[in-house]
C-alpha cells in the first residue's frame, strides 16, 4: 500500500520538533542563521534544511492569524521532477511507498536547477558540498523498517500525520469536515495529486505562495515569471530526456 | 499541579493564562488539543498574540501585572450573578466560616500592617471561634461577616469599566471571558487553568494564584477531572526539586525549617502541628510529628530525633526578605558571602538584575560551578564589563554526567516520580551530580573528624552512607531511604515489620525514631512492592479508563493520588458531581471507593474534603499568606501609572525590594512596559540549548517583539537592531515588529509593551546577545520571594 503524509495544519503549534527532527535524522548540520525580524529561521529550504517551519502573519479586520507552515517535498503522485531527470536513476520514484527519492546520482545532473524549477512547490534544492540535488526523501529508511517519519514521530499534536494513503485521505477528509465548523475556508490542498496533504484554515497563499501548486484550482493571482518560465520549459526538457 | 498532563483532556474551558503553553510545554498541546476535538473551548489571555493564541478559541490581551483585577472582576462577575456551585461552595469552602473582628480591610491595606518593618500582624485576620475552639459558621452565607460576604463586598470595587481602565483588556472581551469561564460552575462542567512564570514573578505572584484558586473554589472545579490549578513546571524535574524543598524555608516533604526559637524538637512540632477540634476534620498535618521525626531518622541513623533535631540549621525568621534569592546575591553584593555552589544552574544570567548578581560574584572568595557545558556564570570574570585582573574569586568548575548518562528518578509537572534507567556512559569519566556530592560531603566528613571545628557533630554524625554502596553513590538506595525503612523490629497497625523492611506508606510513621524516611510525601514510592516509579503498565479499570488514569504506570505523590483533592469531586453520599467523569465513587461500606486513590479512605461525610486543611475546607479567606487573606489588585514595582482605580495603595505594601534600588515609575525615560519570556527553541538561560546548534539555528539571537504603531514611533524597521534600557542596565536585540502586539489604552493614555526572551548570553553564541535579565529589577514577592521580571519599565531605542 503506498504511504501519504496528511499534514492538519490547524492542529500546529510551531514548536519546529519536526524541522529538527529532520536535521537530527539526517544528520544535517545547522546553517548559520541570524535573526531577520520573524522566528521563521532558516529563512528558506537549502541544501541542508529539508523541513522548515515558515510563519506568516495575517491581519484581517483586525483579527489576526499567525500561520504555521511546516514545508517539505510533497512526493507527487505523478512527479514532475522526474522530467527534469537526465542521469537513469538520479530519482527513484519507489512503487512501495509512493516515495520520491533523489539519489547521489543527482550529482551528475548538468541541469540541477531544472529540478527546482520543475516542481510546483519550489521544494529541491543543491547540497554545495556534495553536488547533489536534495529534498525530504520521506525517512524511506524508517518507513521500510516500520517507523514513522522522524519529523511525524516527534509531532506533539497531532498535526503531522503518516500512513497507507486510504487511511489518511479518510482522516484528512474527517479532520475537514471537523475544521469546517471552526474554519469555513478550511481545505485540502491537493489531495489528488500529492502524498502530502495539507488541511489549511485559510487560504492557501496566506500561509505562502508554494502551499498550493501553481496548476491548482485553488490557485489565486498570476504567475510568477519563474513558475512561468518553469511552465514553458517543461515539455522542452520532457522531450530531451 | 492538581491534575495532571492528560487530565487536560477532560476539561470543557481551559483558561490559558499567565503562560504560553504551546511553545514553553509543547506536549500540553497533545492534549488541549484533545480536548478540543471533545468540545471544549479554550481561552488564552495574553500581552502577546503568541503561538499559544494561533490555537485558542479565544484570545484577550491585558497589560502585564495586572492579572489580579481581571480575577477579582471575575469573582465579582460569579457572586453578582450567583453562578457559584452552591453545594461545593457550603460543603468544601470556608465561605460559610464568620471572619473575626480584627480584621478590616481599608483603602488597599488589610489590618494588622506594620509600616516600619513592612510586614503584616497575622493574628488581625482570624476567624471568630465558637465555644468549641472551631470557627463559627453561617450555611446559609447570609452574615455579613461571612466569608462569602466578606468576599462579595472586597470585589464589588471591580467593576468592569474600572477594570478595562487599568488592564487594558477590551471590555467585550471581558465579559466574553468571564461569561465563558464563569459557565463551568455547573456540576456536569469543568473548567482549569494552566499557568506558568506569567503569573508567579510579579510582587503578587502568590496572590495571583489565589485569586485563581479561589475562583476554582467558588465554581467547584478543584477535585475533578479537567479541573484543578495546574502550574507548568519549567523544568522536567522541578517539581521533584520543590518536594524535595531545595529552598531556603522548607525542608523535604514541606516540612519547616526551624527558627533559632524553636530549641527543642517538641517545640519545633507544636509550633507546626495543627489542631482541630472538630472531628471531622481530618487536619492531615496533625501527623507532623511523625514526618518531621522520621526525616531526623533519616539523616542521622543513630541519634535519637530529639537529640539530631539540634542539628538542624535554624533560621532566625521565615522571611523571604531576609533568606530568599534576591537578598541572598544581594548580601553577596555587600561581601557577606565567601564561597558559592553554583551548581546545574547559572545565575548570572537567570537571576533578576544581571548585572547586580555578576557584580556580587566579584566579591566572593571562591567560585564551584558544576555544569556540562561552560557559561556565564564559571566564566562570570571575563564577561562584558569584568577586568578579570581585578577580581580575586577563585573558580573551580567540575564538569558533569548529564541526564541521560546517570540513573535515578524525575517527578514531573503531574507528580509522577519516574524512574530513568542510564543510557550510555558519560565521557571521560565524568561524573553524575549525586557522585559528586557524596565525594565532596564524604571528605568534608573526612575533615571535620580529622580537624574538628566549631560543630562538628551535625556533619561527623550525618548518616551519609545511606546513600552509597562501597563508596559509591547508589540513586536506588537513595530512593528507598526516601521512602524510608523500619529502623527497628515494630508493629504498627496489626502489622508486624523487621528491621529494614521498606515502610509501606506515610501512614506507618512513627515519632518515636522506629522509622525513617526522607520525604514522607514520597513514602510508597520504593516499598516491598518494589521501585514503584519504574513501573510502566498501562493497565486500568473501565472507571480510570473513562478519565485517562494510569494508576500503574510509574508513582504519583502522595500515594499514588492522581487527582489532589478528588473527595471535592463527590457529593457528601460520595456520588460524583458528573457521573460522565467520575474521578472516585462511593459503593459501599464493603467495596468502598473506586477510580482514583480517595483522599483518604474514610466513608463520604465522614471527613470534610479539603484534608490538607486545619479546619477541612478550601480556602476563600486565606489568612496564612504574607500579603493578606484576599487577593489585591497592586502595580507592579515599575509601572506606567501612578495610581489605579481600587485604592490609593499603588504598589504591594509588603513586596520585597531594596529601598537603595531605583524604580521607574511614570518614568518618561521608560515609558514601555517590558516583560521576559521563553521560546519553544530554548530552554531557561538556554545554556543547554544554545549549544545545540539546530536549536540556535532556529532561534539564534535575542530579540524584542514590538508592535507596528511603536516601532513607527521610534523609527524602527524590522529586523533591526535596537537597544533596549531600563534603570539597571542596557542591552542589545533585534526588533521584531509584528502585528501580534497591540499598544494598550490605559487610564485614557497609549502605553505599549515590549518583550524578550531571556535565554541568551554572552559566551555563546558569540552574536547571540545577552540575557534580558539585565533589564529585570531585584524586586519580589513577599512570601515566595520570586522576582518581578515579568512587569518592569524599560525603553528602546534605534541602536
């Protein structure tokens, strides 16, 4: 049965166990932050930051939300990313688990921007030190061993939540219709499409701009050049791969 | 607290006040968050709009120090609309009790007060007693000199618009709160509280806690499941460093220190005996004699109680003003002190006034600073500021196991007293805490009976070795010596027990030396049975299943009593005031209680509920604080305003200070209000987690959290440094200007507020800043004498 992750976003409180989890599990070491005006720190994914907690604030006639983003790759059902793959096996789409894993082999990429600029959710980035192209890989070294993800072990909440994919679009469905009375904008973010779903209290963008992908019907607002460009490049690189 | 962790579940209103739950104990959430998916409704009430308010069904802002006129508007707000559960409030509370004549209440001062040595005469505060020496009682809560009474008439000053005046809370929130909180007086509700630091470090902490209590009281909510008073502990075992009594005036198991007049053991336990003459009280601290006897057993093995009681230390008063932390590093300051254990902790950074408490490390002769990670109190000498040429303290820093390294127990925030079993081994062959003191008392020993001294006795006599095996520290003998043994073949009860069998609760001590014990409240904690608190079953009944009690999973103080107070729970026939949450139930004279450990075996009605008490119920009327019997709404030592709306006595008149110290009052070069709190990231000074550098990559710096309208004022961006001031001393920190913080209308004027977290210092990381403490005045409560650092004045500035 292939896994998903459903994510209750109404459910998180930040405390970022997840996004050190990540670092822990990974052995991934601290980047040298400094603080920016916002507790979001790393400011943005990297190399060596998979898991990163974004906050957003939102004011609304004159009531506030203070919105907690915990972001990592969402392990797409059809992935994207693997038409940004020219080496055979830099990415490992595993039949199992659904899970989307980039390999060292991604080092040998000649166009690892390609696979940023491939994904609707702006999620892989380039470790420096290797070479290669990183993002969260779904701890498939837990997950085929019978534990959970470092980062859904740690969740206090509950709001990070792991399992056989039926299991979880039923609870994400449930967790909705709770959230609805709550939340009337609340959503599932695409839930068809992702191994990874979110359940937002507000809209999407409010949290940021990647929550929801670009294609999405939820979508608001135009483009970004670089989704754009992204757009216009894909089949070119489909047809050379 | 009360309750404990997944008791929150049970809870239909949980009041979030005085703390940030979600980011300072992250684990609360599992289940708040549970609760929530049951129905209830959770309220917090904050300066700031923090993590803790993302997830709360409500969110109501007031202007730090002022907790206590929203408490009292809330107790005017239940008794002007009779929302009181009438028979907890008659049965369980001294609402009913008459108040004697000497005591009055006037403009802000209660009787008895004694304006040279600001201190209280007590005595002014007694109950009127009948023929019988037990208070007189009115049920029917109709003579004005009732408590009941006495209560409605202190709080019908706090009216709402006087209270929005001063807090600054809107007042659609306020009765939104009061309306939502005052709803769980009904006996199928249950209404808690989860409080923290935001209410204990003001000059009325305690009094903020009992304006809480007493609330609880008042709606019965004290004994069930989902109520109680539930003070987040800060540190996993802070709870176990308090029974223990790591402070000045208590001793284990709250037991009193002794006073230099207290000169015979006899003495000493009458002064702290209580006595009832109703029988149906059963005045539980009546048996102190046989604690305070069995805990001298316990340290000296083969003197008799009545000879090893003089080797107890005495103080010469009870008073925080003269023993506690402020005054302490204060006299230090003065070169009162010669040496220092600064030991798991760093007080140059977490106590109040930084600055002062560095300063008072100059003046010492020696230094031992035991930690695992180096910091800014060993290193005081080479600090901001320090001419380490100059200074002449001698510092001795000994590196330490940490926890995981070392074996024994913690007792969390529920009282649970779980065991830890050791993980690896520490490096290089550090030692755990408990090797280290038994090596250091040992040679002490060593010394005194090789050199003598002025008395040696207490020390040379001292039965050290009933915490070591061969030499060497032993945490499991440890912990049965605080359960404690027989030290004698006796029977007690029936029951016949050998020389060195395990005491198999509190219940079997003895006065006359035939036991000992290290803390009674922890007596049934290693007994025949075995380590008691390294259990781990999940098994249950359908009844403790019903409430999530895990009667079998590790050991809760007092004998395994998982919700204090819980014969409040049922009515006087013993049936549960909510039969769908049901914490104990009386079923019969044969089968008895079931659920819960009862407070007490005795039959329903047998005994008043309230055990703990001298006379058995609650306390509305709290005679025995240093501050006075109700809870009064005071400014904070430095505060924005000079005066408010309740009495013309501005600050507490019996709040500890050091009259040679400057405050800001209606300061114009300070005219923010400042406040200190923690971040999930890190941890106390975050000495332990600022070495992490996952953690500091999270939360890398000191910063202020401001509002857009004051950062305009001042012409700060965004992520800028700043400096903040205050009297003691300035620092600097990254302004975060958010939306979450909103300037306050007080008394008709704009006062803002600011606040930062007090977690950084000096060594590491090297741009990490310093602690706010810096900013935080030598001020405290009276009884406690914990510091005022959570309401001061400070300014801040484009740096």
């Amino acid at each position: 049965m292939s896994k998903t992750f459903f994510i209750d976003l109404t459910k998180c409180t930040a405390c970022r166990g997840c996004q050190v989890a990540c670092k822990q599990w990974k052995k991934l070491p601290a980047e040298k932050t400094e603080n920016w005006g916002s507790h979001q720190n790393p400011k943005d994914l990297s190399g060596i930051t998979l898991k990163l907690v974004r906050f957003n604030e939102v004011e609304e006639d004159g009531k506030i939300q203070w919105l907690f983003f915990p972001e990592q790759c969402r392990h797409c059902v059809e992935p994207p990313c693997l038409d940004a793959m020219t080496v055979p096996g830099s990415i490992v789409h595993d039949k199992e688990t659904g899970a989307v894993v980039y390999t060292d082999l991604t080092a040998k990429e000649k166009d690892k921007e390609a696979f940023q600029a491939s994904c609707p959710y702006d999620i892989p980035r380039i470790n420096t030190e290797t070479g290669m192209v990183v993002k969260c890989d779904m701890c498939i070294d837990r997950v085929k061993a019978g534990m959970l993800p470092a980062c859904v072990a740690t969740c206090p909440t509950g709001a990070m939540n792991f399992g056989d994919r039926d299991e979880m679009l039923a609870l994400a469905e449930k967790s909705l219709t709770k959230a609805q009375k709550k939340y009337p904008n609340a959503e599932l973010i695409d839930a068809e499409s992702v191994r990874v779903v979110y359940l937002v209290q507000t809209d999407a963008d409010s949290y940021y701009q990647f929550l929801s992908a670009d294609a999405s019907t939820i979508k608001k607002g135009p483009m970004t050049r670089k989704q754009f460009l992204a757009k216009l490049g894909n089949p070119i690189k489909h047809m050379t791969s | 607290m009360t309750n404990h962790w997944i008791d929150l579940k049970n809870s239909d209103t949980i009041l979030i006040m005085g703390s940030n739950a979600a980011e300072n104990h992250p684990i609360s959430f599992k289940w708040v968050t549970k609760a929530q998916e049951n129905g209830a409704t959770v309220i917090h009430v904050d300066p700031r709009f923090t993590r803790t308010s993302t997830k709360a069904d409500m969110h109501a802002t007031l202007r730090s120090g002022t907790d206590i006129s929203i408490l009292g508007g809330m107790i005017k707000y239940i008794l002007d609309n009779d929302l009181i559960f009438k028979e907890y409030v008659v049965n369980y509370t001294n609402a009913s009790f008459i108040v004697g004549d000497d005591y009055t209440f006037e403009d802000g001062i209660f009787a008895g007060f004694d304006s040279k040595n600001k201190t209280y005469d007590k005595s002014k505060w007694a109950f009127a007693m009948d023929a019988k020496g037990n208070p007189k009682k009115d049920p029917t809560l109709k003579d004005p000199k009732c408590v009941y009474q006495m209560l409605k008439k202190h709080y019908e000053r706090y009216t709402l618009d006087k209270i929005v005046e001063i807090s600054g809370m809107k007042k659609a929130d306020l009765i939104k709160l009061y309306e939502t909180y005052a709803a769980t007086g009904k006996s199928d509700k249950a209404g808690t509280i989860m409080y923290a630091m935001g209410w204990t470090q003001h000059t009325v902490g305690v009094q903020n806690i009992r304006s809480m209590a007493m609330i609880q009281l008042l709606l019965g909510n004290i004994g069930i499941a989902g109520g109680g008073v539930n003070a987040l502990r800060g540190e996993s075992n802070v709870q176990g460093s308090t029974d223990h009594c790591l402070l000045y005036h208590i001793l284990p198991g709250y037991l009193k220190t002794p006073k230099a007049t207290q000169q015979s053991l006899a003495a000493y336990d009458k002064v702290y005996t209580p006595i009832s003459n109703d029988p149906k009280s059963a005045n539980w601290w009546a048996n102190y004699p046989k604690y305070s006897a069995s805990l001298l057993k316990a340290m000296w093995r083969d003197q008799d109680p009545k000879d090893s009681f003089n080797y107890l230390p005495k103080l010469d008063s009870g008073s925080a003003a003269d023993y506690s932390w402020l005054t302490l590093f204060d006299k230090m300051d003065e070169g009162q002190f010669k040496g220092l254990f600064a030991w798991g902790m760093n007080p140059a950074c977490s106590g109040a006034n930084s600055n002062k408490t560095r300063s008072a490390m100059t003046k010492l002769d020696w230094m031992v600073n035991v930690n695992i990670f180096p910091n800014e109190t060993g290193w005081f000498w080479e600090g901001p500021g320090m001419d380490p040429s100059k200074i002449k303290t001698e510092v001795f820093f000994l590196p330490c196991a940490v926890s995981i390294e070392k074996e024994g127990s913690i007792t969390n925030s529920g009282r649970w007293m779980q065991w830890r079993y050791k993980g690896p081994d520490a490096p290089n062959g550090l030692k755990p805490d408990g090797d280290l003191i038994y090596e250091l008392m040992h040679e002490i020993q060593e010394l005194y009976k090789k050199e003598g001294g002025a008395y040696p006795d207490p020390i040379t006599k001292l039965s050290w070795d009933g915490i070591a095996t061969n030499g060497v520290f032993d945490p499991h003998k440890t912990a049965k010596l605080i359960n404690g043994f027989f030290t004698k073949d006796t029977e007690v009860k029936g029951k016949k027990f050998k020389k060195g069998d395990q005491i198999p609760s509190f219940a079997y001590l003895q006065t006359d030396g035939s036991t000992c014990s290290g803390n009674w409240l922890y007596c049934n904690s290693y007994t025949a049975k075995g380590n008691m608190a390294a259990r781990r079953s999940l098994a249950q009944t359908e009844e403790q299943a019903n409430i999530g009690l895990f009667p079998n999973f590790s050991w809760c103080w007092p004998v395994n009593r998982r919700i204090l107070y819980n014969r409040a729970s049922v009515d006087l026939k013993g049936n549960p005031w909510n039969p769908k949450k049901a914490v104990i139930k009386w079923t019969g004279p044969k089968t008895k209680w079931q659920g819960d450990i009862p407070d007490g075996g005795w039959a329903p009605g047998d005994k008043y509920a309230f055990i703990m008490r001298k006379h058995g119920f609650g306390q509305l009327f709290g005679p025995g604080r240093a501050d006075g019997p109700f809870p009064e709404h005071y400014e904070p030592l430095e505060c924005p305003v000079k005066s408010h709306p309740f009495s013309s006595t501005l600050h507490n008149p019996v709040a500890l200070a050091f009259n040679d110290e400057a405050k800001a009052v209606c300061n114009p070069k300070f005219p923010l209000v400042g406040t200190t709190y923690r971040v999930a990231e890190h941890w106390q000074t975050g000495l332990m987690t600022r070495n992490c550098d996952w953690l500091t990559e999270a939360e890398p710096q000191i910063f202020v959290e401001m509002s857009t309208e004051l950062a305009e004022l001042r012409g700060i961006k965004n992520g800028e440094k700043v400096t903040v001031s205050s009297v003691r001393g300035t620092l600097w920190a990254v302004a975060i200007v958010t939306k979450r913080l909103k300037p306050f209308t007080i008394q008709g004027t704009v006062v803002h507020q600011v606040g930062l977290p007090w977690h950084f210092g000096w060594t590491w990381p090297k741009d990490g800043g310093d602690s706010a403490n810096i900013l935080t005045p030598s001020a405290g409560d009276p009884n406690t004498g914990i510091p005022e650092t959570k309401a001061f004045m400070v300014n801040v500035s484009k740096a």
